[in-house]
C-alpha cells in the first residue's frame, strides 16, 4: 500500500498522515509503463496526466485449413488468445497538500520512460516548478494556461458523448446530459477562476478572450474569508448552501410592496444585494452572508456571459474554472442566473471533466508530434471515478470528488478505429442512441442495476470457462467480480456517474470490466460450437425457403431472422433455456415467437416495399452468432443480394456476449460461400461487403462508427438501414430518424421490458420506417404509422 499523506503547512518541512492509506494500482496505474507527462497545478488541486502502453489478452480467431486437412476436429476456426499492446490516458486530480508525496511515489515506480520533459500549465506550475524538477529528474516546460484549457475542452466535448449537462437542482435527475453537436464550434467558455475569462471558441486552433471580470472565484473566495472568517473554499460553499439570502438581500417587495409591474420585477428579485445589512440593526448569520455573496456574484457572472453570447450570436455557453468544480450550490446559481437574463434561450453548460481540462490540454501540446486528435478515444468506465455528487446532503464519502478527499481518476483508451456519425442520420444534433434514460426513471433503474447484479454468477461462470488452461482465471474473474458490483452500487447511488445512465453503458462498463482483467471473450467457446453446428444446417434451411411461393418466402426470411435472434446469450430468460435444454433450436425458437399481429407489426408495409424496385444498397447491423448469422441473416441476405441490392454487413470490431465479430464474420461468409452461389458471387463481385462497426458493445451508437463504414454507406448510395436485435433495435436506436429507410427487427426476451412495452416474453418488433416526407419506392407501399 503506498501511504500519501498531507502537506503540514504550519511546518517548513513535510510530514504524512499516516492514517491515509491508498493502493497505488488504483491510482497510478500502469505507471511502469508511463511515456509522458503533463501536470496542471492551480490554486488548490493538482491534475496529472500521463500516456501509457497497456498490454491486454485478445481473442483472435484464425480459419482452419479444411482441404490442408489441418484440423483434426469438424471445428470452423480456432480460438486464440494473444497479447496486444494499446494506448491509454490517465489523469489524476488531488490536493496540492499531497503533491510532495505523490511526485515521490511516481519517482519510485517510473521505470520504463525516455521522457526528459514535462509540461506544465496553472498558476501553480511557477510555484512548484523547482519541486517537480527536482523530484522526477524532468525538465517543466510551462504552457499557456487559456490554450491548454481550450485543447482539453475541444478533446472532451469531441470524445465524451455525454461531457455537457444541464443542471436541474430540483429535477427528479440533477444532472441532465446534452447530445454533443458532431460540429462542437463555435462555442463560449466561461472560465471562473480568480477572476472571470469569456473565451470565444471558433475552431480547433481560433479562439479570442473576448471579455472577462476581476470579480470571480477569488472574490467569493476572498470576501468569504473577511465576512464569514472561513478559509476554505468547500467550506464557504458548504455556509453558503444552508443560509437564505432574503435574510440579507433586499427585493425588491422590501422596496415596493410587491412586484414592479411596469418594469416586469417580480418581488421576489434582489433588488440590493447586501441591502439589509446597511440599515438592519442586527448580526447576520455566517451562512446568510455566504449564500448573498454567492448570489451576488453569480448573477454578475450569468448577466456578463449573457450579453457576450447575444453579442456574438452564440447559443452554447460552458462554464468551468475552480468556483464551478461541480458544486451544486455554484451550478444551481450559474443556471439561474443565466435562465433569467436570457429568459430560458440560453442553457449554461458544465462538464463532468472541466477539473480536468488544462491538464488534457497540456498533455496534447506535448503530444502534437504524435497527432493525438487523429485518433478516436474513448472513456474507460473501469479506471475512472465519474461524476460524484458533492451535495452538501449527501454523507462525506460522496462528496468526496469536490477536491476534500485525495484522487478522483479519469481514464481514456484510444481506440482502433477513428469513429464518425453515420451519415444517414436524418438530424445528428438531435441523434439520441438510448431509448431509456435510467438516469431519470428511477423504477427501470433499479429493475436493470439489480438485473445485472443478478447476472454476474453467470458472467463470471462464463469467463473462467473461456479460458481453462490458465488456472489464476478463476482469481482474476473474482477480481472482476468485485469491480463490476462496486461499479453498479455506485451506479445506484449516483446514476449520474458516467452521462446518462443506459442499458448500453451498464453492458459497456460490464465489458470494461471484464477487459480489465483480461478476459476478452467469455462467450468464444459458446459462439464456435453454436456457429459449426448452425452451418451444418444452412443448405437446408436455403432449400426449404426456395421452395416457397414468393410471398410465404418472405415472411419465413423475416420470421428465420427473428428467430435466429432468440438465441442471445445477454438474455437470462434465453441463457437458461439453452443452458438447461443444449437440443433448443432454430425449429423451437420459431415457435416460441408470438403470432401475427406482433407487438409492433409493419410487415405488410415491408411486403409491399418489397414488391417494388430493389433498394440500391442496404446497410445490414447484425446481432448473434450462431444460428441468428447463419440461418436468420444469412439467407434473408441471400434474398436482398437475389434482388440485385448491395449488401454491406457491419459486425461488431471486438467481441461483446455471443454477438458476431468482424473476425468470426469473415471466416463464416467464407464458408456460406463455398457452399452458397449467391453469397459466392456477392462477395466475388464486391456487392456483399463485411465492414466492422468500430463498436465492441452489445447496444449501437450511430454517431460513432467507423469512419470506413461511413465512407463505404456514402459511397455505395445506402437507401436501406436494418436493424437487428433487442441491444441495437430497442435499447438502442428505437426513435432514431434516418433519412433513408430503416427496417428494425427484434425479440423481447425480458418480461420485465415486455410488459413495460405492453407485450409480453418473446413479443416481436418489427418497424418498417420511411422517412417523413420522403414517399417509398413505390407508390403502392402505405408509410407506417
């Protein structure tokens, strides 16, 4: 355990608190195998970042040689699992009181780094600057403070879907996430530090201070200190959060009796800040004079921000700098004032990482050699703290993150594939992936955290098999076990955590977690022995269909595709079905599915759509392997490439539950094509294309996908999106609007969501959609209600 203890400022030399203790792999992680670094020091707190190359095991698949006669066993293709080295940031924020010990701790672990400078951006980096020099043998190299500020909130705003909130003290949910605009410029950024700065932001490189005030953060700060005698910042928040400042305030009813009409004031609105205290013959309350100061300078900081974003015509306002630091008491304040100033035209803003912002910024100048901002990134659920609440209600642990308790961590792992919008979203603005918000609706909340909680066994089952001849997986799957259930309780208590809380990211932190103890495909085993034995059954299942008239083939394609989508392995009521009876199969799923008419039924319209012209190319988002790929998709392919339509299949880039990689998806059509014409001859003349998603997740985000596949869905002129599953057509993408056609097809295989939906277990949706506007192909098709 490394011990960090606080500097005593009544001493000329350092001592540690030997009661903190903290486990250095919690909060310098990978450090061993840290490249470089960058350090922000402001007033009060400390914001480290560093690169690192992370090792962790991946599941690659490889075809067998079949006419080599390599395998000795009817098995499609081998499961290996291979090391694989990626790049991740870290960035830790503390106290300045323990910058000492922790710049020891880092000097002791630093082994591997060629690193001879540091970056270095805040007021405090002039202060501690001979310090880190001496202490980590690097050379500070200091940064401009506004420009690093402006590089780490582009990098955020760019790489974090739900980075900006709303805050809505009184909402059922406090914090209310925002969809990130793909094109995040221009913007306003108002940064209350000791002072105020109003940045206008026009693109990456472009930004001009266009304003700012003296009166800010040190002034809440300073006059704090001379009124109330409390010298810490939290501390004066935490007076200012229980007092009433009427008490001190005078309205403008203490002048008029009421309201002033005529000018539109209410009484209720202060009309002398401070007012009272001038003719009162009384003493006024620490905690009253904290919340009217407060006030008092929020308003002069909402009514500036207002008049620069009117003045140059800006609509998106963010706010950050030590006085915000994600207190509810200055974000409530900053709302209200800038609500009433623009009467509800203009949001304010905030940011779950804005603690973080120079310091990512600092790091990126260090970094332009490598071009960072070419890559995509994304945040690693499993190394990162999120956003906590700092609620003067909530107990001392929760507030933990406003700067009172050491560390507060964010984590970010590049990713493979540098992911773009689809570009047939009819508004990205407006593009919401999550159907539910459980962030908001407090009864599926609990329903899914205490769903997942009861899947864990099952999980952890699953991840030890997939490895069994490495005998330390059984203590690693414990360790996972652990992260993932404190993960989901402290989802429960701050749902806010991690942006808007979703079936989507709970399966994403689920596979975070699972990545971080190396278990990269827990279902590997499941989905081989499901994929051999579904080829077997491939001819058949395409011989049955051809002897079909036209129209019965049809509905069994779309019935053979939604019965392939029973077996989903995420779904408890499915996984114990196929656990307890191995013989349940593509006959047996038919049956389970409801009869016609289904839950949501447009497959009339679909038939007729499909009695026209063929649709130029469709976009096709698969589900499962096994029977779902080959005798549900594969087929219903068959029929669309048959028609003359081009094809493009976009498949999971790394694995999540039994879904279907791009990997697995390859060899598979490989084999279909050997024994399948069609699909030969699809594939030969480049109108069947396997394209990965850039997505490892169980759910579908269409604003980020693989900048291939959207240059492919451009190119090949997509005029039909399908959507297959309960993870990508339901928890996801429900109410998404595309400009083009989109069909979505799934089965519910949750009683729980079925009843909410008003169907019940194994209920079929299937959504046939045209665009509004846009008539079908053909004249005779009716668009769905």
């Amino acid at each position: 355990m490394a011990e960090c203890g606080r500097v005593d400022s009544s001493s000329s030399s350092h001592t540690m608190d030997k009661s903190i203790t903290l486990p250095p792999d919690e909060i310098f992680r990978n450090l061993e195998n840290a490249k470089r670094f960058a350090i922000d020091i402001g007033g009060s707190l400390t914001k480290l970042a560093y690169y690192s190359t992370v090792q962790h095991k991946v599941a690659k698949v490889r075809s067998f040689d079949h006419s080599a006669k390599e395998a000795a066993s009817d098995k499609l293709y081998e499961i290996s699992v291979q090391e694989e080295v990626t790049a991740r940031l870290h960035f830790i924020k503390f106290e300045n009181a323990y910058i000492e010990t922790c710049l020891d701790f880092i000097k002791d672990h630093l082994v591997n780094t060629d690193t001879k400078v540091i970056k270095a951006t805040g007021g405090g980096a002039h202060k501690f600057k001979e310090l880190i020099e001496r202490k980590l043998g690097l050379k500070v190299d200091k940064e401009d403070e506004m420009t690093c500020l402006i590089k780490g909130c582009n990098f955020v705003l760019r790489n974090i879907p739900h980075e900006a909130f709303v805050y809505a003290k009184h909402a059922d949910s406090e914090f209310r996430f925002q969809t990130t605009n793909p094109d995040i410029f221009p913007y306003l950024l108002v940064n209350i530090g000791s002072g105020v700065s109003i940045v206008k932001v026009e693109s990456e490189d472009k930004f001009e201070r266009i304003g700012g005030s003296s009166i800010g953060g040190g002034t809440f700060w300073g006059l704090g200190a001379l009124l109330t005698k409390t010298k810490r910042f939290d501390e004066l928040l935490q007076l200012a959060s229980k007092g009433q400042h009427t008490s001190v305030d005078m309205l403008v009813k203490d002048i008029y009796g009421g309201s002033y009409g005529s000018l539109g004031l209410t009484g209720d609105l202060i009309a002398s800040s401070f007012g009272k205290s001038a003719t009162a013959n009384k003493e006024f309350s620490k905690e009253d004079m904290a919340k009217s100061l407060l006030h008092m300078i929020s308003n002069d900081i909402g009514q500036l921000a207002c008049l620069y974003a009117k003045l140059h015509n800006l609509s998106r306002v963010y706010f950050g700098g030590f006085f915000i630091r994600g207190h509810p008491v200055t974000m409530h304040t900053i709302t209200y004032s800038i609500n009433f100033f623009t009467k509800g035209e203009v949001q304010a803003l905030f940011l779950r990482h804005e603690g973080y912002l120079g310091a990512i910024g600092a790091f990126l100048k260090g970094a332009e050699e490598d071009n960072p901002n070419q890559y995509s990134w994304g945040e690693n659920y499993a190394g990162s703290s999120g956003l906590m609440s700092v609620s003067p209600d909530m107990n001392p642990m929760q507030r933990a993150r406003s700067g009172t308790f050491p560390f507060d961590m964010l984590e970010m792992d590049r990713l493979e594939r540098q992911l773009v919008n689809l570009p047939l979203l009819q508004d990205p603005s407006s593009y919401i992936p999550d159907t539910v918000d459980l962030t908001e609706d407090a009864l599926a909340r609990e329903y899914w955290l205490f769903c997942f909680e009861e899947a864990l066994d099952g999980v952890v089952k699953r991840a030890v098999a997939s490895q069994p001849d490495m005998p330390e997986a059984a203590e690693r799957a414990e360790k996972f076990r652990q992260k993932y259930r404190h993960k989901l309780q402290t989802l429960r208590h701050q749902p806010f955590a991690y942006g808007s809380l979703t079936v989507r990211s709970l399966l994403d932190t689920r596979e975070h977690c699972l990545n971080e103890f190396n278990f990269p495909d827990p279902y590997s085993k499941i989905k081989q022995r499901e994929n051999d034995i579904a080829l077997k059954y491939y001819q058949k299942a395409v011989k049955s269909l051809e002897e079909l008239s036209w129209e019965e083939r049809q509905f069994a394609l779309v019935r053979g595709v939604l019965a392939g989508n029973v077996f989903d392995w995420g779904a408890k009521a499915v996984s114990d079905v196929l656990e307890s009876d191995p013989e349940f199969g593509f006959e047996e799923a038919k049956r389970q599915l409801e009869e016609r008419p289904w839950l949501v039924d447009s497959f009339d319209q679909w038939l007729e759509r499909q009695k026209g012209p063929p649709h130029k190319c469709a976009l096709f988002f698969v589900d499962n392997s096994g029977v779902d790929i080959i005798l549900g998709v594969m087929p219903f392919v068959r029929e669309l490439l048959s028609r003359g339509t081009e094809v493009v299949l976009a498949s999971n880039s790394g694995p999540a539950l039994n879904d279907v990689t791009n990997g697995e998806l390859q060899i598979l059509t490989e084999r279909i094509a050997a024994m399948d014409s069609v699909i030969q001859a699809g594939l030969r003349e480049d109108r069947l294309m396997l394209i990965q998603s850039g997505s490892s997740s169980p759910c579908l985000d269409l604003s980020r996908l693989d900048k291939v596949l959207a240059s492919v869905v451009r190119e090949r002129q997509t005029d039909l999106v399908i959507i297959e599953g309960m993870g990508r057509a339901i928890h996801t993408n429900y109410y998404a609007m595309l400009s083009c056609e989109s069909l979505k097809m799934a089965v519910i295989k949750n009683s729980w969501l079925a009843d909410r939906l008003g169907g019940k277990l194994f209920s079929v949706v299937f959504k046939y959609e045209v665009p509004t506007g846009k008539p079908s192909q053909d004249s005779a098709a009716p668009t769905p209600s």
